[in-house]
C-alpha cells in the first residue's frame, strides 16, 4: 500500500504508531460513523454561517471560524461540552497568534447536538486512545473557512507548526474555486516530509502532534469568489492549554 492511499479508520492506530500521520477516505469514515452524505451536507452547511476571525495579526480578512470546547471519557464515550472558553496557544507552538486569549463565537448548538457531530469527536478520540491510551481528551474544536477574499487566503498564517497537543485531525470538507492549499507533514525531528492535497469532502487527515509539524500552502481563486472548508480537532490529555 503506498503511504498516500487513504485507509479505513480501524487502520489508523498502528499508521499513527509508526509513522506520525495516517489518511481516511471519505466512504470508510461516514461508514464508520453510520452517517449518510446526506447527514454530512447538512452538518457542512453551517460552515457557510462563521463570522469573521477578529484576531488575524497579518492584517488579513480571508479567514472566517467558530470555536468549541469538549471532554471526552475514553472508556464510557461520554461526550461533554465545557462552558465557552478562550483559544491560546503558547508562542512557542504560534509565534503569531500565540501569547493571548482568542475569544471566537460558540459553535451554534444545533451543530453540536447533531449524532454526527457527536460521533465524530467520540469515534475520532476513541480512535486516538488505540494509538496512545489515555482515560480523557479535552478536545478543541475549529469550524474554519478560509477564502480568498483580497486575492489569497492563508489557511495556515503562522507556517509549519505544531500545536502543542496530542493529536490533530483535519477533516476537508469543501473547496470550491481555488487552486493551492496543498497539505504538507514534516517530521518534527528529522529530514522526511510528504505533501499532498486533501479535495475530498470528508477525507481525513490524522497527525501526531509531538512527532510532526504541518502546514497549508495559500489558496487562490479559480473563479470570482473561492474557500476551503475545514474542521480541525485537537486532542490533549492533560487538560486544556491555558494563560498560567
């Protein structure tokens, strides 16, 4: 199998284990949340209801969001939702956006109460615990859409990085009109990296945190008007990173 080729979910554990990153398609991950494309259409069109990113230090306008805050119990699946909370990030994992409280508006709560929603934080963690067992995940959650709004969008403006948790998944959910956005996973210690384009909806890409360092490449318009979409999950076992 080459190391591109998308696997099934059960799969991923052991690709995490011996190499830091691991593919899903889409078929083999709806499948395995028991949801239909039809389910998945109609949690993806919220994306088309995020406000502004007010906290872009680049000056830019191209990125809209929503944020969210979870605890999952490994061992029962219990999913629960923490009261809204500030995303921060040390400088050390954003030298851009690092250092202070990121306040974004709440994930609307039908999104949140959706099965899908739900089994994907839960199935996803699970998943994780296989790789590296642990008893909680305090799991972020970044409903993102990235246009191309002046010209270029950034879907990642702070570069190659890190994130300073566990694991990150990055779930493709749409592009429309743009061209660039290639995905590119570097190991954090060492020479071999991989590059690649996520353009499935719901194609998934699964990385260990402490062992690689990722980044998207700016996308442009191919028509009037282009995004990307895109959920982003992180996973941290002890607690959620806060201002000490």
């Amino acid at each position: 199998m080459d190391h591109l080729t998308p696997i099934a979910p059960e799969a991923a554990p052991s690709l995490l284990q011996q190499q830091g990153w691991a593919l899903m398609d889409a078929p083999h991950l709806l499948n395995w949340l028991n949801a239909s494309p039809e389910q998945a259409d109609a949690l993806h069109a919220s994306w088309s209801d995020l406000p502004p990113d007010q906290h872009l230090r680049d000056g830019g306008h191209y990125r809209f969001r929503r944020h969210g805050s979870f605890v999952l119990d490994n061992a029962s699946g219990q999913l629960t939702q923490v009261p809204h909370r500030a995303h921060w990030q040390p400088v050390t994992y954003n030298a851009l956006h690092g250092g202070f409280e990121r306040w974004f508006e709440p994930i609307a709560s039908h999104v949140t109460d959706s099965p899908l929603w739900r089994a994907l934080l839960t199935q996803i963690g699970q998943l994780l615990a296989q790789a590296k067992p642990t008893a909680q995940w305090f799991i972020e959650a970044h409903q993102f859409r990235v246009d191309t709004t002046g010209g270029i969008g950034r879907p990642t403006p702070e570069g190659a990085h890190r994130d300073g948790v566990d694991y990150v998944a990055v779930l493709m959910l749409e592009r429309h009109g743009i061209k660039g956005g290639e995905t590119r996973v570097f190991e954090a210690n060492g020479p071999q990296g991989v590059r690649f384009t996520l353009t499935q909806p719901w194609s998934t890409m699964l990385l260990d945190d402490e062992r690689v360092i990722h980044e998207s490449t700016p996308i442009q318009p191919l028509e009037t008007h282009g995004w990307r979409d895109t959920l982003v999950l992180t996973f941290r076992q002890n607690g959620f990173q806060q201002q000490s």
